[in-house]
C-alpha cells in the first residue's frame, strides 16, 4: 500500500510489530518434543491477545493460525498435533495478521537446538541475502535488480532459489500489487520500487530445488528436487534511502 497520511504509517508499524514479536516469541517457544499445533496455538494466543487475525485463516481459510514447515517443507506447513519437533530441525515460521484494517508479514528460519544436520549455513545465507536485497531496496530501485541480487547471492553461496514463491506488497490487504517480488530477475519486468509503499521481501533459498510444488493437503509446499529451503521476511516501508524495517521486533538478523 501506500502510505500517505500520520495514521496510515501508525497502522502499519503496530500491526508489524504485532507479528515481529509473535514470531520472535514463537521461535523461543519451540522446544523438542513439542507439536506444530501447539506452537501454533500460542502463537494463535498472541494474536488474540492483541485483537490481531490470523492472515492466512482470514484470506484462505488455512487450517492453522501460522504456516510451521518443517525440513523438507519448503512453505505453508499445516500446524499438527502429529507433527513433532525434534532436535535439528530446520523450522520456518511464516506470521501474518491483520490489525485495525492494516496487514503485515514476516518469517524466518531457523534449527531447533542443535545444528546436527548441518543446516545452519543455508539458514545463514537466507538471513544474509535478505538483509543485502533490503538494504538495496529504495524508491526508483527495479524490482528485477532485487531478484538479480538475490539469485546472484544464493549462487555465490552454492545454492538455489524457489521461482515460484515471491515477495509482495502488503497494507490493506495480504498480498496487493507488487504481487510477485520474485528471487530471480525476468528483465521484461520494468516494475520499480515506489517510495512511501510497504511491501514484503523474502528470500526462498534452496539446496536443490528450484520450484515449490503442493502435495496433496492442498497447502504444503515441498521443493520439486528435494532438499531443503529456508526463508527469511521483511515488511519494510520504501523511501529515497534505506527501508524502514517495520517488522523488526522477529529479530531474525540477531
């Protein structure tokens, strides 16, 4: 969306804030033994607690208050009572609500307890990409460029990325134009970057694969080679120098 008044810009930095710190609580709630459906019910009980709705209940009808992938799930895991956490996961978690008519998204990556898979450079590329696209990121700036870097980054690194799985604009609604910020570059694409909007930037890098597919729940994603995918997201408000990060309280760079 784009912001143009004092009340529309409060809007969006309480709803972000909202979701930043539920998924900066959730990570911290996940522990071994522990259910996706039970981390997700408390990340449920935040939201709740602030008057926010869950996005993706809202605009889908998903069957869970937060998307958990975890391992080979590359997005929009179903919470599950018979899904249960284990040492060395690789969780992501995917939050996004509405407050007062305002949206907002955010998500991160992360292993549960210890490294024993080996995932933590993949995660830590995710985090690294997504902070050097942000930070790129200004009114004027070609969407495409953004996708060059991220592509070009995730290659450096001696990974992949998902095409099929982009970043957007958020605000007045879940996803609105731009609707497809992708993690590659089509140069037929002459779309620009607009100061004063608020979009959502996450990367989706990969070990093997380089498009999701759905399996049959109808929701979950899986990568069309196997491996495995992290992801990191930003909602960020665009201006003629560096973004302003409104869903900084995940604190997912830290």
């Amino acid at each position: 969306m784009s912001i143009t008044t004092e009340s529309e810009l409060r809007g969006m930095q309480k709803i972000s804030e909202v979701v930043g710190s539920t998924l900066k609580l959730m990570r911290a709630y996940a522990k071994v033994g522990m259910s996706t459906k039970e981390l997700d019910n408390y990340g449920g009980g935040i939201l709740q607690s602030y008057g926010a709705k869950s996005a993706p209940f809202e605009t889908y009808g998903f069957p869970g208050f937060t998307c958990i992938s975890v391992n080979k799930e590359a997005a929009h895991g179903i919470p599950s009572e018979k899904k249960i956490l284990k040492e060395g996961d690789l969780i992501n978690i995917d939050v996004s609500a509405e407050l007062d008519g305002f949206w907002s998204d955010n998500g991160g990556s992360f292993i549960l307890g210890k490294d024993i898979h080996k995932h933590q450079p993949l995660v830590d590329a995710s985090k690294t990409i997504l902070s050097k696209a942000i930070s790129s990121i200004k009114g004027g700036v070609k969407i495409s460029e953004i996708g060059y870097l991220i592509e070009t980054e995730a290659k450096k690194s001696g990974y992949k990325v998902i095409k099929n799985l982009a970043g957007h604009g958020v605000g007045r609604s879940l996803h609105e134009a731009p609707e497809n910020i992708l993690n590659y570059r089509v140069k037929s694409n002459r779309e620009r970057f607009k100061k004063n909007t608020t979009v959502a930037i996450e990367t989706f890098i990969s070990t093997k694969s380089t498009v999701a597919v759905e399996l049959n729940d109808g929701w979950t994603l899986v990568g069309n080679k196997g491996g495995y995918v992290t992801q990191h997201e930003h909602t960020i408000l665009v201006t003629d120098n560096l973004p302003i990060i409104l869903t900084k309280s995940n604190e997912i760079w830290n």
